[in-house]
C-alpha cells in the first residue's frame, strides 16, 4: 500500500508561530524567531530590518542618527602633489559624531589571560566600529564613481585626507576615522587610520606604521617589495600634508627626518598599488631630460618647475629627484 502523510492544522499550528514561521526558523519579519511557538527578537540570527543595523545583539535605528547633517566639500587632486584640484561632496551627521566620540579609547583585557593590545588592536578599534561604517562606507562608493582605475582610486582617497587641515589643538583625542571628516581635521594617528580605512575599502593592502620613538604615524599600501619602504611590501604614505605615495622624507617639526625604524602592523592583504613603478620611472625621465612640469602649492597655485639642484623634494628608495628654489 502507499504510504500517505497528513498535516492536520493542530500539527501545522504546534510546529509554528503566529505569523506561518515554522519552529526554530526565523520570521521574514526581521528580527523575530520563531521558538517554542512564539515569536523573538533574535537580531543575532535573523538580522535586522532595513533603516537598522545590528549591534551587541540589538538594533538600532538609522535614522536616529540623520537628523543633523553637515554638508562638506573635500578637495583632492587625482596625482597628490600634481595636477587641478577637483572637490567631493559628502555628509556627515552630528548624532553619529556624537556617538563616536562618546565611545571609550580604551581597550579592556585580563593581563593573566590575554596578550597586551597593540597599536594594531587600537587601529582596528578605530575603523571596525558598525555604525561608523555604516555613513563611512559611502565615501568609498563616491570614490569609486570618480575612477574606474583602481591606483587612480587610491590616490584619490589619499588626496582627500592629505587636504584635511592638520589638529594643531592641545588636545589629542584619538579621533575615530568618521570623526577626523566630520571635524575636519586630525593628526597623523587619525589621518592615517581614515587612509586605511578607505584604502582597505577599495580593496588594497594597507599597514599602519607606527614610529615609537618619534612619536609619527603613517599609512602604508601594499606595493611591489623592491619599490616599498626599506623593503616592508609597504610603501609609505604621509598623511599630514600632500606627498606623493612613496615619499618618506619630508621634514617634522621637533623631529627633523624620520630616522628610527618603524613598528609595522599589517592591517588588511588586497591590491598591490602598481602605478609606484610608472612614478619612479617617470621620475628617472624626468633626471635625464630638461622637461619642466606643472606642480600645485598648498594654496592652489600652479608652480612651474624644472630639474635643477634643490633636493628633498622627491625621495625613493633608488633615485632623488631634484628641484629649482
């Protein structure tokens, strides 16, 4: 004989919820789970709905967070040092600010039980936070409709952050990423994990090189390890003012040079930024030829310059190039 199966309703309602959702599933009513016949919060599992994002198990609602927007205009070049300036629109929110600069700068562990946290766990702290991510990421998207080329990308995001004013304030408050674009303004710590967060983003290797003695920060990018900062996989980015992807040898007030060797954390493995080979061989053209080109100052004005026997401008690992007074 076949063999016949029936679901009588009692069955139908003893293995499921008021809302049709079967017994240890989750409802299409986010973030409700089905248990034991009743219906759950359960954001872990089910997730949260659209307008809320899931944080320590609960969700909080986006839009308690836009009720106060600041509209800015971030001007960047899409060659750092050379080339017109362009400016990107973005909005940032007071309440998101607010919350971020609420939140504790320190990192609680058991010294017994748990390793000390390092500069890298802080930078993590800093980029990884969910709300943060939430109204950051769209700068990155921003980014990505202006290039289709990923270098170009990354220097874009570079650019940005390099043209953000320097906190010569006395208080160093450890700014979160978000926070160094909502005030405008950040030191070298701060600047550099804002680079990292957008370059993670695009999609590249980035590290965070910290000098102890010196007391500097600066981002890294993942390059070629011939062309990278004394052969770290890493080539230096500084943070604090427009410098081309690869310079390391600017001047620092009280400090002069960068002369001790950095602590490197490697933060996230991606793109290699392989335009750093067509950059120094242009550079090495540029040596053996009497071309002039076109660089931009601080203010915006358009400087024309010319091999000549002014240095440090320009250094790379392989060649100095050499410019006029």
């Amino acid at each position: 004989d076949e063999l016949k199966t029936t679901e009588s309703e009692n069955d139908v309602e003893r293995i499921s919820c008021s809302d049709g959702t079967r017994l240890n599933e989750c409802s299409e009513k986010k973030p409700l789970f089905c248990s034991k016949g009743i219906l759950k919060e359960l954001p872990s599992l089910c997730g949260c709905p659209e307008g809320f994002l899931l944080r320590d198990d609960e969700c909080y609602s986006l839009y308690n967070y836009t009720n106060y927007p600041e509209f800015h205009e971030f001007m960047f070049t899409r060659n750092l040092k050379i080339g017109s300036r362009e400016k990107i629109n973005f909005t940032t929110y007071k309440e998101v600010n607010d919350y971020l600069a609420g939140l504790p700068r320190n990192i609680w562990y058991y010294p017994d039980k748990e390793p000390e946290p390092t500069e890298k766990d802080f930078v993590l702290k800093n980029i990884d936070d969910d709300i943060q991510a939430e109204f950051l990421y769209p700068l990155v998207e921003k980014i990505e409709e202006l290039s289709s080329d990923k270098d170009e990308q990354a220097r874009i995001a570079i650019s940005i952050v390099q043209m953000i004013p320097y906190d010569y304030s006395s208080i160093i408050n450890n700014k979160y990423a978000y926070e160094v674009l909502h005030t405008n303004k950040g030191v070298c710590g701060e600047k550099s994990e804002l680079i990292i967060y957008l370059l993670r983003e695009l999609g590249f290797g980035t590290a965070y090189m910290f000098f102890e003695e010196e007391k500097h920060a600066a981002a890294g990018i993942k390059c070629p390890i011939e062309y990278s900062y004394k052969n770290c996989g890493y080539c230096f980015i500084e943070a604090t003012e427009s410098s081309l992807i690869g310079q390391s040898n600017n001047q620092y007030v009280d400090i002069g040079r960068l002369s001790y060797n950095p602590i490197i954390y490697q933060i996230s493995d991606g793109l290699e930024y392989q335009d750093i080979i067509t950059q120094i061989e242009q550079a090495k053209s540029e040596l053996e030829n009497e071309t002039r080109y076109q660089i931009t100052d601080p203010s915006g004005a358009i400087i024309l310059r010319k091999k000549g026997t002014y240095t440090d401008v320009i250094n790379y690992p392989d060649i100095i190039i050499k410019y006029p007074n």
